[in-house]
C-alpha cells in the first residue's frame, strides 16, 4: 500500500510510505519546502471498547463469525486505534476516533471512490491518496469507520446490510483493453428475467411466550442441521462485569436449547472467548451426518455422542496429541478434518481410523479446501505473513489415503486481501486456482505441481508491483465448465475493468465495471444495486432493489429467508426460491426499536430472535415456532 501526499502552498511536496500490513500507520503531515521521505511512527492505543462492542454484536446478529484479533495503530490524523476483526474469515477494520466530531472530519474528507481524501487546514491543502489495494470499502457508525478491502460478496453486503451504503468505495473508470485472446462478440440479448418480486401476505405472528434468556447477553452459534438443537453461549452479568470488553471477552456458557422439549443443556465446558483468527472455520463442536454430537472441550478431552448432552462416549486417548479444533467435513461426509498441537490429520468417524498430514505444522492462517470429490487436500501455506516473509508461504497437495504431500509450490501470500490467503479454489476434481499472490499474480496448480499463470488466459502478463490482480472462480456443476472472473490489473492511473474467462469457449468477455462482488451461486453484483449471473454472458445487469430475498452468499440454508431492516419491531420471512412472503413476526413492545437478528432452523419449523440494546448486547434469546 502507498500513501502519496501532496501539499499546495505555492510549493509542492509528496510524502511515500510503504507499510507491510493494509492501511495500518499513522501518517504525520507538514509543509515541505523540497520532496523528501517522512519517517512514520506507530504507536499502538486502546480502542474505544463501547462502539467497537456495539459493532461486534451487530455484526453478530446477521449470523456471520466474528472475531476480534486485536488492536492495531490508528492510520488516519486523529484516530486513537484500530481494531482488526475477521468477518466468516475476512479482514476488517475497525478505526476508532475520541470524538464523533474527528470521525466526522475523515469521513468527510474522504473520496467517493475511497481512494484518496482532502484535508483543509488553514490555507493549506492536503491531499493524501490511498492506493495499491483494489476494492476498499468505507462505512462510518459513531466514532467509527469500518474498512474492508477485498471483493468478497458476503462480507460486503453484512457491513452493508448492518452500516447502510458504504461511504466511500473502489469503483473507478478505466479505459477499455486491447485484447489479446479471443473476445466474445456481443449480440443483442434478450430481456432479462427480473428478480423474484415479493407477493404479500396477511400471516402475523405476535410472540407472546417469555424469551428463553434475558439475563445478561447472547452469542448464537447455529442450529443442528435437522433443526432441533440450537447452540448458543450465553454471559451472565457477573461474568461480563469480571471480564470488560466486547461481546465474547467473557468465558461464557455453552448451552444447547432442546426445540423439542425445552430442554436445556450446559454440560459442554466451551470457552466462548474470541480465541480463533484466520481464514477457515475452526470450532469447538460440530454434528456428524448420523446426527451425533462431536466435541472438543475446554479441559482438552474429545467427546462424541448419539445426540447431544447423551451419554458420551470419550475418545480422547484415541489421539496421539491433544486436538485444538475442528475444520471440516470431507465431501463424502467420511473424515473429519482436525488440528491438533503439532499437526493436522484426517478422522474417520465410523473406523476411529487416523492419519496424520506430516510437514506442514498448523496456523490459524492457513486455509485448508478439499477437492471436489474429496480425492484430495489443497493447503494455502500463509507463510510469515507479518515479519520478512520467511517462509515464504505456497501451496500443497495432500492425497488423503496417506496423508503425503504429493505436489508443492512456493509463492508468497498477500495479508488475507480476498479473505483467504488466494484461496485455493478447486475448478475440477484434480486442478485448482490460487485467486493472489504478490510474486506470481494468480495461477492454477495442479496434483501432479503444474503451474499455469493465469494472466495469459486473458492475453495479460503478469508485472509485479504494478498491478495487483484477483481471480474469483465459479464452477458450473451441470456442465463442468468454470468460469473466472479477474479484476485489479492495474493500481495506478490506468487499468482494465473486470472481465470474465469461459472455459467452455475459451473467450474472455469484458463486464465494462470495476467494482463487483461474486456470489457463490454465481451472481455477480455491483454497488449501484445491479446483478447478472456469471454464466449468463452478454447478458446485461437488471436491478435487484425490488426483490429483499436477494442476499448473495449468506443465505440461511432453509426453505425461509430472514429479512431484517435495521432497528425494527417486526422480522418479515419469505420463502425460497419463489420469493413469497409469509409471515411478519412481532417482538414485545419492550424490545421495539432495538436491532434485531436471527436464524431461522433448517427445516424452517423455529426462528431464533435476539433483540440488541444501545448497549450492543443481545440482551434476549427467543425461540418461536413456525406454525404456518
């Protein structure tokens, strides 16, 4: 990331600062009277916990996984800190200010494509331009602003369905390419197919039964996947007054609420601090496909049982060495995948059969994807991401009958830019797409270690420190054709927009946008509030304000869709695909006004409602049925 500062007073000056981590300085301004380097301290401050806490829980209430990895120093004039947070894995961050008033000033100050902002001091002019990372995004709550750099869909539209339109984003024109491969012809296409549009419905549902917890705050942690237990942790008073701080400082309580019986469980000793960065979706707990419980707790023993808070049976001394967290399921449902002190190592359930991954040692960073059929593992090494990038970080393929390395390859990560370290991302059961690198740009490996650069596919070569180029795959499972969409080949005052590789014809086709967001259902959407889908090429982008059922890559996996406006008194349910509106909820009237989340179960037959005070707690728990 450069910062380029330039000053006019009758004189001007530039300021260069190279910093190894997205936007985290602080830069120090004053008249020059000759160009020079201006030598930049970090010191790191508390952050301003009540906003920040009030953020998290937001955050939390749309379903997503937060976690609060820490402060970091402030890099706007004024700003006391910066909190970095992963969103389901994203980095963002959370710049805190002393005052609305100095938050004010920056936002202000900023750029409607937040690439750049003017400050005014006096008869001086200031203008600093933040640039070298495609896509930033900047929202602004309280004494907040919120920056997300990337092109992740999910990510953006939860800031965006918690915060409102961003007040500063990346897009940008650019002028058109000369291709070099061949370029799909376009031909008049037909009218699009709008997005489903709601049709009313009359069904009301007043919750009048008690919440099943309102003493102190709530962290929902998801429904089972046959609808019947829901997880969660709840902090007592006592507990949030010995552990200040945001939502999850406190240890917690891990509790398991029967939806059949009303039962509840808290047998689990969890811990339900943020104790978890990084790109996968390491957890404590997961349910087998028989539906039985798998555990790790908190005082290190592995628990598994029929249905959870049943008779457990103790598997712990089935590991060589104690387990830390639990990945995955493979594709066929068979191993799980888990991390334990020194190593990560594939579980057959049903067998007890282990098989250890030697070589690579764990990081939360690192981000682990199985291949389609599950024939095999792909690793995103992270590397020293923060020091002299040694190691470097790479790739590696692990065949998971034995668990051997069978292909590797070097390249060096950038800092989690699209949330995920340049992925993998599989296109076919044998070959995937590394989406970033900053050595190499994107390339595809395969399990035999062949390289492709991926820039030629386009007729582009790849030219470090030049461009910064990102790749986002989308796999047609019907055809098995894949589809990639490249974007940020160019950080300065020229480039290219987005443009999407077909595999199926070899073409590439030119969008004409730069700022987009991919879905992984294959919607790609931009910031103006337009959406086409990846393989529907040459068709045009039709709006999709009128349909709320449209939520790329977070929608609940249920046959009901929750759609929540901000602060309200009422939660409106729609069912998918059609997009039809089927129930309005109401909360008591004590709870009016507050933001409100939720989870609908899989079988769509509960909603779990959590009302959030001003105090950016979830201070409730309800469990309604479905009855309609």
């Amino acid at each position: 990331m450069l910062f380029y500062v330039q000053s006019q007073v009758r004189k001007l000056f530039w300021l260069l600062m190279t910093i190894s981590l997205l936007m985290a300085c602080t830069p120090t301004l004053e008249p020059l009277t000759a160009t020079r380097e201006v030598a930049v301290q970090e010191t790191a401050v508390p952050s301003t916990p009540d906003a920040v806490a009030t953020l998290i829980t937001q955050l939390e209430q749309t379903g997503a996984i937060i976690h609060n990895e820490g402060d970091e120093p402030g890099f706007f004039d004024g700003a006391t800190g910066t909190v970095r947070l992963t969103i389901n894995g994203s980095t963002v961050r959370v710049i805190t200010f002393p005052t609305l008033a100095t938050r004010q000033r920056i936002s202000d100050a900023l750029a409607p494509d937040g690439f750049s902002l003017t400050l005014t001091e006096g008869d001086v002019t200031t203008n600093i331009y933040l640039d070298g990372e495609p896509f930033p995004h900047f929202w602004a709550q309280d004494t907040l602003i919120i920056n997300y750099v990337g092109t992740d869909t999910a990510t953006v539209a939860i800031l965006t369905n918690v915060l409102g339109s961003p007040i500063a984003d990346g897009s940008r024109p650019y002028p058109t390419p000369t291709p070099h491969v061949p370029w799909i012809t376009p031909t008049p296409a037909a009218a699009p197919t709008p997005l489903p549009i709601p049709t009313p419905n009359s069904n009301i549902i007043a919750i009048t039964e008690p919440p099943i917890f309102d003493d102190g705050a709530v962290r929902l942690q998801g429904w089972s996947p046959d609808g019947r237990y829901l997880a969660y942790f709840i902090y007592t008073q006592e507990q949030l007054d010995a552990s200040p701080g945001p939502p999850g400082a406190a240890e917690g309580t891990f509790t398991l609420y029967d939806s059949a019986t009303g039962a509840i469980c808290q047998q689990y000793p969890l811990s339900g601090t943020f104790s978890y960065e990084g790109p996968g979706k390491g957890q404590q707990f997961t349910w087998l496909p028989d539906g039985s419980f798998f555990v790790l707790t908190q005082d290190g023993r592995v628990l598994q049982s029929a249905m959870p808070c049943g008779g457990d049976v103790d598997l712990t001394a089935v590991f060589p060495e104690p387990l830390s967290r639990i990945e995955s399921l493979s594709p066929d449902q068979s191993l799980l995948l888990l991390t334990s002190q020194n190593s990560y190592l594939f579980y057959n359930w049903q067998t007890q059969a282990i098989t250890l991954i030697p070589e690579v040692t764990p990081d939360s960073m690192n981000n682990l994807v199985w291949s389609p059929d599950g024939t095999y593992l792909a690793i995103t090494l992270a590397g020293n991401y923060t020091g002299d990038r040694n190691p470097i970080g790479g790739s590696r393929v692990v065949d998971i009958t034995n668990g051997q390395i069978i292909a590797r390859h070097d390249w060096e990560p950038a800092h989690a830019v699209d949330g995920a370290f340049g992925g993998p991302e599989w296109i076919s059961p044998t070959e995937f797409v590394v989406t970033v690198s900053l050595d190499q740009g994107p390339f595809l490996m395969n399990v035999d270690g062949e390289i492709r650069p991926l820039l030629p596919l386009f007729g582009l070569e790849f030219v470090r420190d030049q461009m910064s180029p990102i790749a986002a795959t989308y796999v047609d499972q019907e055809s098995s054709t894949y589809h990639i969409l490249l974007s940020g080949l160019q950080w300065f005052d020229d480039g290219i927009p987005a443009q999407i590789y077909h595999s199926d014809s070899a073409a590439v086709e030119q969008l004409g946008i730069t700022n987009y967001y991919l879905a992984s259902s294959g919607l790609i959407s931009t910031d103006d509030g337009l959406a086409r889908q990846i393989t529907a090429v040459n068709q045009p982008f039709v709006p999709m304000a009128d349909s709320p059922c449209y939520a790329p890559g977070f929608t609940p996996q249920s046959t009901l869709y929750l759609h929540i406006t901000g602060s309200a008194n009422t939660v409106e349910l729609y069912s998918l695909p059609e997009c039809r509106h089927v129930a309005t909820v109401q909360i008591p009237d004590e709870y009016a006004g507050q933001y409100l989340g939720g989870r609908v179960s899989p079988d769509g037959r509960f909603l779990a409602i959590t009302p959030t005070d001003t105090n950016g707690y979830a201070q409730a728990l309800f469990v309604i049925p479905l009855d309609f």
